[in-house]
C-alpha cells in the first residue's frame, strides 16, 4: 500500500483518478473478476505507469492498493502485490510506444468478446458507433499475452488509433487521460451489445449512406477531450454516494 504523502500530488491525483475508474467498470458491469486491466501512466514520465494489484476485485480498488512498475514491469514503490503478466505485457507495450496516451482500458465484457469473434468487427450501425468508424483497429489472438514478443505486433496493429479489437478475446481503449479511456470503453461495449441485438433479429440491416458515415465519423474525430471529460464528474459523485473508499 502506498501512501498519499509518498507521492506527488499529481500522482496521487492519478491514483484516485484510476482508482475511481476500476470502480465504474466494475459499476457498470465490465468486469471479468480479476481477468483485465486498466493502467495509467504516472504523471511527469514515460517509463512509469499504475496498475491494479490482482488480488483485488475492481470494487476493492483504492488509490492507495494500486502497484507502480516501469515498462520492464519492475515494482517501484515497494508494493507486494500481484502484477499480471499479461496485464503487464499488453499495458507497457501500448504506454512505451504510445506518449500521447496516458490510459489504457482493457476489458472481457460479453458483447465486446462476441463482436471480437466476428469477421466484420464492429459496424457503423448507430450514431455511437461513429466513434470508432474508421479508427479501430485489430489484433490477431496470439494465445494468453504472456509473451513479450507480441509487444511490437500489438502497437504495429494498434497504429494511431485509440480502439482495438483483440480478436477472440477482447476489447482496448487508449485515453489522453482516464476520463476519455474510459467513456469510449463505455460506449465502445454499448455499440457492441447494440449491434448483437440487432443482427440477432435475423431482419435486413439499414446501413448509413458510407459520405454521411466519414462525415459523422470525422466529426466525432475532431471532437476535443472535453466530450469524454464532461460527464467524469458525475461518474465521481456517484461514486461518492455510493462507496468514497476509492480515495483511500
């Protein structure tokens, strides 16, 4: 456990923040016990990000129980926890080759699984789903991401964009900070649980005229961090109704 007068202001800010954001994935159901990761990178570095101890459940995160390590996944702050493999392998491959993102957000939720077990990935079927029009990427299953290797082919897959589909496994989301991370995760799961519901229909789908779909999908693009930062605040004063320990 790390204590809030150990680290730097802007450090514990991040804890909190990241903290807050295990909470609400675990809140709205995104969870996969202690299967997937979220990570943010300590503020001032490159070579330093936070992760979740995997001994805990999402719900039992505070900021103080998160585990600092550097991208060779060496612990820097004298935590005892337990850093998953895998979670480490993804998370530093993206933080190390990625300086304009701050946080990642991976997840194993039942919609996100399904569309990544589809050939045609996730659709421009509903206006939410312009988000990742044309800027979401895909990775090949590799098996289990223990292995180091697969560091370089995932961010070559990953290019610029912030969404990635691991295929037969999952879904990823980068953020400028953890609010952003962290509403594309939201509405990336929502599109994907939308669009099972309507092909399970088995009727004809009405497919958005493809200009009007780069339009939409350009918009949203140039849309500034704000969007995704907006609601953040709400998502905290919930949490603070619901159980403020996150802050610990």
């Amino acid at each position: 456990m790390v204590n809030r007068d150990q680290v730097s202001p802007e450090e514990w800010e991040a804890r909190v923040n990241l903290a807050a954001c295990y909470r609400l994935v675990d809140y709205y159901g995104m969870t996969d016990m202690t299967g997937t990761h979220i990570t943010v990178r300590v503020p001032g570095t490159k070579d330093q990000f936070l992760i979740n101890d995997s001994n805990l459940f999402f719900e039992e995160c505070t900021a103080s129980s998160l585990i600092k390590i550097d991208l060779e996944g060496n612990v820097l702050d004298g935590s005892n926890g337990l850093v998953n493999k895998a979670g480490y392998v993804i998370h530093s491959a993206i933080h190390s080759a990625r300086h304009d993102v701050d946080c990642v957000l991976h997840t194993h939720t039942v919609p996100g699984m399904a569309v990544s077990a589809l050939e045609c990935g996730l659709l421009p079927l509903f206006q939410t789903s312009f988000d990742f029009h044309l800027k979401t990427s895909r990775h090949e299953y590799e098996g289990v991401a223990v292995d180091e290797d697969e560091r370089e082919r995932l961010v070559e897959d990953l290019g610029d964009n912030m969404a990635l589909i691991l295929y037969n496994h999952g879904l990823l989301t980068c953020g400028r900070n953890v609010p952003e991370a962290f509403s594309l995760m939201f509405r990336m799961n929502k599109c994907c649980e939308a669009q099972l519901m309507a092909l399970a229909t088995g009727e004809k789908l009405h497919e958005v005229d493809p200009k009007v779909a780069y339009e939409t999908s350009m918009f949203m693009k140039n849309r500034k961090t704000f969007v995704h930062d907006r609601s953040w605040a709400g998502h905290l004063r919930r949490l603070d109704r619901l159980d403020p320990s996150y802050k610990n």
